[in-house]
C-alpha cells in the first residue's frame, strides 16, 4: 500500500511563463488543483511554507477551504516552520482544520529550511535565548502537548472552583496527534521524532553525507526512525513519507520542461554551512520511470510519496502530470486505501 501527494511549494511570480501571477491565483489554483487531485485517485494534497517569498505563508486557512471542498484527499504542510509559531495558537488552528476535515489533516512541522528573511522569527517577536533549534523543539513540545489535551492554562478562580485542573485548549481532535508529522533531514533527527511519537517526513535534501547515494542514505534514516519508534513503545503505528522529483515525458510540452534535467544524478553542497546530499530529478519515459523507481529503497520503504510538482505551469499541467505519476504508481503495484473514515 503506498499513498501517492502532491507537494506544491504554491510560487507565485508576474514573470513571463508563470501561469500563477499572484497570491490570490495561488490561494485559487491550489484549491482547484486538489480537488481534480482527489478525481484522478490522488491520496494528499501538501503544501510548503516560506515567510517573506512570493510562496504561501499560513497555510491553515487554504487547507480548510480545500477540506471544506473535498470529500477523501489528504491536506497537509511540508512543513510549518515551528520557529514563527505560537504553539498554543497553532494547536487550536490545527484542531480546528482537521475537524472541518473529517479527520484528513497531516500536518507537517520541522525547525524549517533555510529562509529568505535573516532571523526572520524575530520580525514575528519571537527572541529567545537559546539556538533556533532549540527554540524549534521547545515550540514543538509545547504544541504536541496541547494537541494531546494537556491542560496549558491556570484556570481563572474567578470562574472555576478550587482545585480545578489546567485547562486545555480548544477545540481538540483526538486524532490529530497521529497526524503530526516531523520534517526530518538526517537519521538523528529521524530518530528525535520518533521518540516524540511523530511521523517522519523526508524530504529530497539530507543535511548529511556519507557518500552513499541519496535513496540508500534516505533508507538508513527510515529504518532508524522505525528502529527507535518500536524501541519509545507508542501504541499506534507511525507512517513515513518521502519526497520526490518525477517528471514523466508524455507529450512535446512535458518534453520542452523536463527534458534539460535528464541524466543528472545526486548533487552535493553546502546549507547553513551543512555539507548535504541533494535527491536528484527523475525524468523519462512512463516506462523507463518504473523500472528506476522501483530500484529506490528508500521509496521501497515509504508509506506516502510526496511528489514535487511545477505548480507555476498551472492547473491543467499539473492534472496531466499528476495522472501520468498515477498510472506509474500502479505499475509499481502501489494500491490506495479506502477513503478516510469521518472522525470519531
């Protein structure tokens, strides 16, 4: 059983070739693009978040205007940068999401990627005395405690009688919390989310590298991450999600995009003077796609293959690409669940 998303990184830009000119267009084509998503049997509908880009930046409001327009397709982040939260506010939006939604959120959090705004989180008040990292964890704690129903708040005596428990936010879905994912880009942080009973989301950039290839080096993480997921003792099962770049050539116009990136492999650099191994694009035939696909033991060992799409080439592009990566996911012998029970 594998779960085939989309992951849109929602660009906008006025520039000659962009079909997705303004905020607005990209609020609208990504609602529209997950719905036809959810015609042609795509299981999730993902989204990234940048602060000061020409990308979306709260993404709470768009996945509700998708849920509230869907009836089965997943709706999630990939990822929420933790370090521009309020834990407690973003627990009562997320709740709030996944209600609206029957249960369909997979909400993706992470310290982040590197960022257009220098300490940007600071712009947004938030100036603490330990690394962004940190700050990034502790926020993530605080959030998960809250989605769990952990009371965060002195009650007001007021209003309550003595003794009475901290209160909760609200509202909650009890469900959430097997949902929440950790956008994770090595095998130590892999195995940090597992121990906080969080998903590993893994995306097609390790901030590592040992040599090996990227899809050998992306296993190891997984099978570490379900390692120490068995070792913390949670009581339900954990899935994992990776991403990918699959670009099938089915026509001149798929040809004329994707062609210029066939035959590049792994790419090694530096982020936040990180030495890390890039995920490489796979461009081919629909057939040559399957037989390279099925070589990749990390995908092998996924629950959910996310797929990066060229959401600036509009709606219409991406339905045709999407419905070609589907055919190739049944070749694979990739089966769908049945759709999402309404929630409990």
């Amino acid at each position: 059983m594998k779960k085939i998303g989309f992951l849109s990184f929602n660009h906008w830009s006025a520039q000659n070739g962009s079909r997705v000119r303004s905020a607005q267009e990209s609020l609208l084509q990504s609602i529209e693009l997950a719905e036809a998503a959810e015609e042609i049997g795509i299981d999730g509908a993902f989204f990234r978040v940048h602060h000061f880009a020409e990308q979306q930046s709260s993404p709470l409001p768009l996945l509700a205007a998708i849920a509230a327009r869907t009836l089965t397709i997943q709706v999630g982040t990939g990822v929420i940068d933790m370090r521009y939260e309020n834990p407690l506010a973003l627990a009562e939006e997320a709740a709030s999401t996944d209600l609206i939604s029957a249960g369909r959120l997979q909400l993706g959090v992470s310290r982040g990627s590197p960022q257009h705004a220098a300490e940007g989180w600071k712009t947004f008040g938030y100036t603490p005395e330990i690394t962004d990292a940190d700050m990034a964890a502790e926020k993530t704690d605080q959030f998960l405690a809250a989605i769990r129903g952990f009371g965060v708040a002195t009650p007001n005596p007021e209003r309550y009688a003595p003794n009475t428990p901290r209160l909760p936010v609200t509202p909650l879905s009890h469900s959430l919390p097997t949902r929440v994912w950790w956008g994770a880009g090595s095998r130590v942080t892999a195995t940090v989310a597992a121990n906080k009973g969080m998903n590993l989301m893994s995306s097609t950039l390790m901030t590592e590298d040992t040599g090996a290839s990227f899809e050998l080096l992306q296993r190891q993480q997984i099978d570490l991450y379900r390692t120490a997921w068995k070792g913390a003792g949670w009581e339900h099962d954990p899935s994992v999600s990776v991403s990918r770049g699959i670009l099938p050539v089915i026509d001149d116009e798929t040809a004329r995009h994707f062609a210029p990136n066939a035959g590049a492999g792994d790419q090694v650099g530096l982020i936040d003077g990180v030495m890390s191994r890039f995920g490489r694009q796979h461009v081919g035939s629909p057939e040559r796609l399957v037989d390279v696909l099925a070589q990749d033991e990390a995908l092998d060992a996924a629950d959910w293959v996310l797929i990066t799409i060229p959401n600036q080439l509009g709606v219409d592009f991406n339905v045709k690409l999407l419905t070609a990566i589907r055919h190739i996911g049944t070749e694979l012998g990739w089966t769908h669940p049945a759709p999402s029970p309404a929630l409990a």
